[in-house]
C-alpha cells in the first residue's frame, strides 16, 4: 500500500455506505484472525507449560509489567490521533514517525538503565539481565507505529492481520524450539523479541512508505496532544491493571505470580479475541459520522448489543469449565491457577462490555474526557486490588471481577454525555443478556447431576469430554434463555446475519453488503 499520492495527501478514503460494509468485513477478517492467532497462543501455551516453570513466566511477567507500558508509547494515542483526523499528509506522518522513532530510543535506554532498580525491588538478581533484553522490544516497535496506523486508517485488515500472524507463529516457534533446548525464561524473551522484530519488519513491508524529514506543520501540535492523552489514559489504566502482578510479585514470589499470571491470561483471553481486535474497526467506522448523529448512536449500540450476547454467554461458560480447562491446557502441576481463574470468570462477560466505552470517547475525539475517567477507574480498581492484597491471588482476582462490575454503568453514562446518549438506552441493549447467562448458569446446576463425570476415562480424554458436554448443555440453556427474554429469535438472527456478513469469501455476505448500499442502511 503506498497511502499518499505525489501531493503528499492521504489517498485511501472510504464514505457513504461503504463504512458499514467494510466495517462489518473489517470486523470479520479481524475476528477471524485473532481466532487463528489464539490457536497458534493456544498450541505455544500447553507446549511451553510442560517445557518450562511457573518461575518461568513470573520472572519474565516481573519485567514485561513495566516494558509493555512503554512499548505501547505512539501505538496507544498516535494510531487513533491517525485514524480519526479528517484529513492527515505526508508531512505529517513523517512528523509523527519522527517523534515517536526519538521517544522510542530514549525509552530503551531509560528502561535497560532501571533493571538493576527492578532486581532488588523483586529480590531476584536474574531479572537486570532480562531488563536490558526486553528493553529493545521498546525501539523495535516505535519503528512501526505509524506504518500500522495508516493500514489502520485505510482499513486494510487483511494485511495487518496476515502481519500479526506471521510474526506470532515466528514468535512461538523460537520460544518452543530455545525451551526444548533447556534455556529456561530466556526462551521467552527470545520469543518476544522474534515477534517485534518481525512485525515491525512487516509493517514496513506492506506500508511502503519512507518518512521525509521533520518540518514544520499545522495540525503536528494537536495530534501530538491528541496522542498525548489517549496514551496517559492508557498509562492509568495499564497502572491500575498491573498493579496486581506487581504486588503478587512483590508479596508472594515468581512461582505465586506465574499461577496468577495464567489464570488472569484466561481472563482477558475473551477481551483479546473480541473486543480488543473490534476497538480499531469500531472506531475506525463510528469516526466516520457525526458524533452526535443517529447513526453513530445506532452503529454502536448494534455492536454493543452483539458483543452482549456472545461476551455473557463465553464468559459464563468459561466460569463453569474453569478447573477442567487448566487442568486440560496446562497439564498437572498447575492447579492453583484453575481456582484462581474461578473467581475471574464471573468478571469476564462485564469486561468485554465496559471496554467498549472508550469506543464513544475516541471515535468524537474526547481523550481529554477519557483521561478524565481513567483516573476514576485507576483510584477504584487500585484501592480494590490493595485492600484484596492480604487474601492472596485468590482476592485480587475476586476484585478485579468486583470492579468491573462497579465501574460499567457510570463508565457508559460519562461517555454518553457530550452525544446525549442516555444510559438508558445502552441498558436497553444488554440486560437481558447477562439476565440469561445468569439463569442458564442456574439451571446448568439443577441438571449437572445428570451429566456423565467419565470417571473410567483416562485423565485428558476424561477432562475434555466434561468440559465439551458442559459447554454444550450451557450453550443450549443459554440460547433457550435468550429466545424466552427476547420473545423471539432476533438476537439469534441478528447474530447469524452478522456473522455471514463478516466472512470474507461468503457469497451472501457480497449480497447482503450489495443491498445495504442500495438502502443505505447501517447497522442496527
């Protein structure tokens, strides 16, 4: 993709209709993506599980808490001051490139300097090495930051995907292959840094485009602040959400972090496979139309609403299976992490829908109000996770559930404010789902005793057929369930068309995107 013309304006434009038609593609290639991705993630987790410690993974959690905050720095605040300008040139770019290429040498250095400050905090001499190696994943990805904001920009899923792919099968295969041959956590960073490396390589590769040197234009100040504040919201919320492995690394040692760091993976497992790959596709779409528009309210409650049904439904089964699918995945010797993950499940369906407020702040250019909200959730969340501090992993996962729980309504009725999006209507949208998820868990119990336990079973195959029949009765409860609160299949039908739309080679997604350009319709 070369994304400026010979007058150094952005040449990649989509309006009208086509929003929703390759907002909806968008979103399926993305979802699509990241289930290829998770199975890639999948496969790398149950080898390196049996192949390394939970040592392991808590010494290199001890250091990834604080690098991944500043190798975020111009991902998180460039790429949606990118993506949601009007209209941005060459020279801008190129502005931008600059500034975060600089900060992102600088960051390196600052942070290979503190590893000896990070091993007496954690009482581990072994960590300052490991600092000083993760420290290049920080430079690495600068270099890219502007490259993917402009596929980003021009929707180019396809190729952003087909890029995190690649350098995450990249990224598994050295840490298996490095921890086979005995290197321990350093087969971990090896794999981290395989998979920067390559992504950035990447990004260049299908964004063929060369920044100019830095000058002076209008319009570089207000991105940079735009940035700016987008990454202190992140900044807060990264804080607040790795407050918990700092403290159980601190308290209760690697071995006590690398259980935890397991289970609160599985946690945000469904975040990372929706939410998380939708954020750029929704913003990308809702920019596109007046902020305080009908369209924009009805496009992001339609996509709320989905990401209802499928979010409480994924979250209340992973609740029920919780035990049966660490002992499956991890294999023995990690049974702490399956009771751990039991008190994160009833968090996870609640999480999916609070992330999608910021989608409101971003998509009308308020990171000033999103930062605003940020210091809320960061004093909530953290007074919760220290007061959970002395009831061990076990508490911390039960707050964060509790926070999440706490910070939804009032997140959604900040955001909806300066569009006069009442909360009313986004209750409208959602209640009914976790009402559902809530009384199929319920009858899931009243027929448990009639599920088969495979107790003649050998141990895997035995652990796998529970967790399939559990999944299926709580699909069928569920499904039940949301059909008799809807009086109707509409959720289902909504769901199933959504979904067709999404698939990239579906003849009757073409079709059905053919008819929404004739009516104009959007996505309701």
């Amino acid at each position: 993709m070369k994304p400026f013309d010979a007058t150094g304006a952005f040449r990649l434009t989509i309006e009208g209709n086509d929003v929703r038609q390759r907002g909806v593609r968008s979103a399926g290639v993305t979802v699509l993506s990241q289930a290829l991705a998770f199975g890639i993630q999948l496969a790398a987790t149950v080898v390196l599980a049996r192949l390394l410690a939970p040592k392991d993974f808590g010494l290199l959690t001890m250091v990834t808490t604080s690098s991944l905050l500043l190798e975020t720095f111009g991902r998180a605040g460039f790429t949606e001051a990118i993506v949601q300008r009007e209209k941005i040139d060459n020279f801008l770019a190129s502005n931008l490139f600059w500034i975060t290429a600089g900060s992102g040498l600088l960051l390196t250095t600052g942070f290979a300097a503190t590893g000896t400050l990070m091993a007496r905090f954690y009482r581990n001499p072994q960590i300052e090495s490991v600092a000083v190696a993760m420290s290049v994943t920080i430079f690495l990805s600068s270099l890219s930051v502007v490259h993917n904001a402009l596929l980003t920009r021009a929707m180019r899923y396809k190729a952003i995907s087909a890029n995190v792919l690649l350098s995450r099968a990249a990224s598994v295969a050295v840490s298996i292959l490095l921890a086979w041959s005995g290197w321990g956590p350093w087969a971990l960073v090896a794999g981290a840094l395989t998979q920067t490396l390559a992504q950035s390589v990447g990004a260049w590769a299908l964004c063929r485009w060369i920044p100019t040197r830095p000058r002076r234009v209008v319009g570089t100040g207000s991105m940079v602040r735009f940035g700016l504040g987008i990454y202190a919201h992140y900044c807060l919320t990264y804080f607040a959400r790795n407050m918990d492995n700092v403290l159980v690394g601190w308290g209760f040692g690697a071995q006590s972090l690398g259980f935890y760091k397991k289970a609160y993976d599985m946690f945000l497992l469904p975040a990372s496979q929706l939410s998380s790959p939708l954020w750029h596709v929704a913003v990308s779409s809702l920019s596109r139309f007046k902020p305080d528009s009908a369209e924009h309210r009805r496009y992001f409650l339609g996509g709320l609403s989905v990401l209802a049904f499928v979010g409480m439904g994924v979250g209340a089964d992973l609740s029920l299976v919780a035990k049966d699918l660490i002992r499956f995945l991890l294999g023995p010797g990690w049974e702490e992490t399956g009771r751990i993950f039991m008190f994160f499940g009833p968090g996870i369906g609640v999480m999916l829908l609070y992330e999608t407020h910021g989608w409101i702040h971003v998509s009308i250019g308020r990171a000033d109000r999103w930062f605003r909200w940020g210091i809320v959730e960061f004093i909530v969340t953290g007074l919760m996770l220290l007061l959970a501090l002395p009831h061990g992993p076990v508490g911390m996962a039960t707050a964060w559930t509790a926070s999440y729980w706490i910070l939804m309504i009032p997140a959604f009725w900040y955001a909806g404010r300066p569009i006069q999006l009442g909360i009313a209507p986004v209750l409208s949208a959602i209640w009914k789902y976790p009402l559902a998820s809530l009384l199929a868990s319920c009858a899931f119990v009243g027929v448990s005793r009639t599920i088969p336990h495979f107790i003649a079973l050998p141990e895997p195959v035995g652990v796998f057929a529970r967790i399939m029949t559990t999944s299926l009765w709580f699909a069928a409860l569920y499904l039940a369930a949301v059909v008799l609160l809807h009086r109707g299949y509409a959720p289902l039908q909504q769901a199933a068309g959504l979904l067709q739309e999404m698939i990239p080679w579906s003849r009757f997604s073409r079709l059905r995107n053919q008819k929404a350009t004739l009516q104009g319709r959007v996505l309701t």
